[in-house]
C-alpha cells in the first residue's frame, strides 16, 4: 500500500525527488477474511521501502506467516544500502506486534521470494545475489519458521542451497504431503534447467527428486 501523497497538477512531470518519496512509501498490509468481513492490518509503518510480500496460511487458517523484503533506498530508485528480509506471524486471531528478522542481507542483495506452509511451519525461500563472489552470481537459500517457537526469530534455521559460479534464481515451493518442494531456475554450462529440492518440516534437505529436471525428461520422453 501507498502511503505517500504528492499534490501534482495534471501533466505534471515528476521529479526523482518525488520518486523517491513515493517508493519509500510502501508498506505492506494483511487483510484476512472472518467469514463475514475482511479484516485489515497494517504490519509496516516506517521510513524504508518494503517489497514483493508473500504470505502462506495454515491449513486450518489459524495460522500464517507474511515476509516481505525491507529495504533502505540509495540515492536512485535502483540502488539500496540494506536489504532484508522481515516477517510476522499470525495466531490467536491477531498478528505479532514484534516484525523479526528472517535475512539480514548479510550475504548479498535479495531478489524473488517465495513461500508455503504444513501445520504452522512456513518455508520461505528467496533468491540472494553472492557480493562475495567475483562472478557476482545469484544463489537459492531457504529459511524454515517455526510458528509455535517462542521465539520465533531465534528458531529460524537457515540453508544455503547452491554455492556456484552461476545463476540460480527465481524459487517456487510448494508442498506434497509433509514434505516442501522446492524448485528453481538454474542456469549451468550456458543452458536453462530447473533444480528439484525436497525439505521436511525440520528443514532437513532431501534427495528424493533427482535434480536437475533434465535428468527426469529427455526428448526421448517427452512429447511437449
């Protein structure tokens, strides 16, 4: 949501000063529905932009988790001095007061996120662009939020998926049984693929897809 206002005439032509303004100016908001009526809460209010927020609900809806990517604008709308990951968790009919931190942005600049949850532990896995690494790729980590933790941001257990010298990118979950299922684009020897990854709900990786995808298909098996 908008929370900026500029007083701008008709074909007025905006300056980056009133650019700025207006994306430091997003805020995320939740509005959940009761049966009857929505019900609407604003989790933000701040001086920094928030972004691409995502959210995953319990099956029984009494339960959920809303991230969001926080982060500090530069001096142009494309350039930003932190970048993190932030995150509330609904229960009890109500959401936390505190916002915890699920990323600091210690590892580099975050991109895509995205995120599911089984009986009230959500997995929320994002795109993060390795400063470290001189090739300057991307890299897939996930983070497993335990919403009956008392302390929900000490219980955060993260993994580091990939670790190379090209892109991965752009994480989807989703779920089967008690399992996460993770995949990805990647993009090894110059040739898109898709990476295959499933989780448990302790955060514990398994192999039980073969990754990548083009181990699975061939154009002897595939009629698309």
């Amino acid at each position: 949501r908008q929370r900026a206002h500029l007083d701008l005439s008709p074909d007025t032509i905006g300056s980056q000063e009133g650019q700025l303004a207006l994306t430091r100016g997003l805020e995320v908001v939740a509005s959940i529905w009761d049966g009857s009526d929505w019900a609407t809460t604003r989790l933000t209010e701040n001086a920094t932009q928030e972004l691409t927020p995502v959210i995953a609900i319990s099956a029984d809806g009494s339960r959920a988790v809303a991230a969001w990517r926080s982060v500090q604008q530069g001096d142009s709308l494309l350039t930003f001095t932190e970048n993190r990951i932030l995150f509330k968790i609904y229960k009890d009919g109500e959401w936390s007061q505190e916002t915890y931190t699920l990323y600091n942005g210690s590892s580099g600049s975050v991109s895509s996120m995205s995120i599911e949850m089984i009986d009230g532990t959500a997995l929320v896995a994002y795109t993060v662009e390795d400063t470290d690494d001189k090739a300057a790729d991307t890299e897939i980590y996930y983070a497993l939020v335990n919403t009956y933790s008392g302390n929900a941001e000490d219980a955060v257990k993260t993994v580091r998926v990939t670790t190379n010298n090209y892109t991965d990118a752009d994480p989807h979950l989703t779920t089967a049984g008690d399992r996460f299922v993770l995949g990805w684009y990647r993009e090894p020897d110059d040739q898109g693929d898709i990476g295959l990854l499933t989780i448990d709900t302790h955060g514990a990786p398994h192999s039980d897809l073969r990754a990548p995808l083009r181990d699975l298909v061939t154009s002897e098996t595939f009629n698309g």
